[in-house]
C-alpha cells in the first residue's frame, strides 16, 4: 500500500513535466515550430474542431508554416482561426495553403517570453510542491490508520523530497533550455 505513494508521487510529477513541456511548446521562439498551433480551435461545421485535424502543417523553411487543408473549403474557416488565436501571427492565404511567416524576435520581445518561461517554470513547480505535500499528507494519514511505522513515514518524506528534487531539477533544465532557445535564435 504504502509503496504505492511513491509511485503515485513518481506518476503526478511526470504529468506536471509533461504540461509544462506542452506549455513551453508553444511559446513561440523565433522559428518556425507546428507546435504554436495546437491550441487553435477551427470552427468546422459548427463544431470547435482542433486545426491540426483539419490540415497538414509542415515547416518547409525555419521561419514558415505551411498549413495545407484536408478540405479545400475549410480553408477560410482555419484562417479566421489562426486570425483570431493568441499566436499573433497573420496568416497569408493563397487559395490552396495558408503560410505563416515568422517574425524575427525583437529583444524586448524575447525578454517578455523568457519573463514567460520563468512563470511558467514556477508555476510547474508549485504543482509539484503541491504532490509533494499531498503525498506527505497521505503517508502521516496511513500513520495514523497504524499502517505506517513514524520510521515509515520518515523514510517516504526522504524518497518524496528526492523525487521532488529530481522533478524541479528538470523543470529547471527544460526552462533554460528554452530561455537559451527564445535569446539565441
């Protein structure tokens, strides 16, 4: 049973690492990444549909997207879409594919993004002080149901904080990884 609060712990910290992975992903950098699109919702037929599903995005050049549409007459559709997301990028519509051209980042720009990062990173990190907490609280709980020894329970805290540790760290990691990406590209 007791076993099962580290796995458990392991298991939650990787879901946070993974969110602020999809996170990070789209947050623009400079170049061209499909990834600042999975967040745009098309309305297809009256239903919010993801654009991804709808069109085929590639990247012929490190500043361009090039979204070709499954269905021809949808392409008005996904370019109100890209028009009205957060991505700020005005898309460029030739009847056949929409292009969307990335802009160069200005250095007020990129330091507003790794601004971003740095939130975003902390953010991940409260989550996973919040598992680490919870997953504490649930060991002194089976303490007290007289399933866990107080040697029990310390030792669960030790291999927790080593877990949370080891979950920060990386966040740390994947954070600088973007903020070198978002000030050297």
């Amino acid at each position: 049973m007791a076993d099962t609060i580290i796995k458990t712990t392991k298991e939650r910290m990787q879901k946070s690492i993974e969110s602020f992975q999809r996170e990070l992903g789209s947050i623009r950098a400079g170049v061209a990444n499909a990834s600042i699109l999975d967040r745009v919702q098309v309305l297809y037929y009256g239903v919010p549909t993801p654009l991804n599903q709808l069109a085929g995005i590639t990247v012929p050049e490190a500043r361009m997207l090039l979204i070709t549409p499954y269905d021809k007459g949808s392409i008005g559709d996904i370019e109100k879409a890209i028009l009205q997301s957060d991505i700020g990028i005005t898309p460029n519509n030739d009847g056949d594919v929409i292009r969307l051209t990335i802009p160069p980042l200005t250095k007020e720009r990129r330091q507003e993004l790794v601004k971003v990062v740095g939130k975003e990173a902390e953010n991940a990190k409260i989550s996973i002080r919040n598992i680490r907490r919870s997953q504490i609280d649930e060991a002194k709980k089976l303490e007290k149901a007289n399933e866990l020894t107080e040697d029990d329970v310390k030792n669960y805290e030790n291999q927790i904080q080593d877990v949370t540790d080891k979950a920060t760290k990386e966040i740390d990691n994947l954070a600088k990884a973007k903020e070198d990406e978002i000030l050297n590209n």
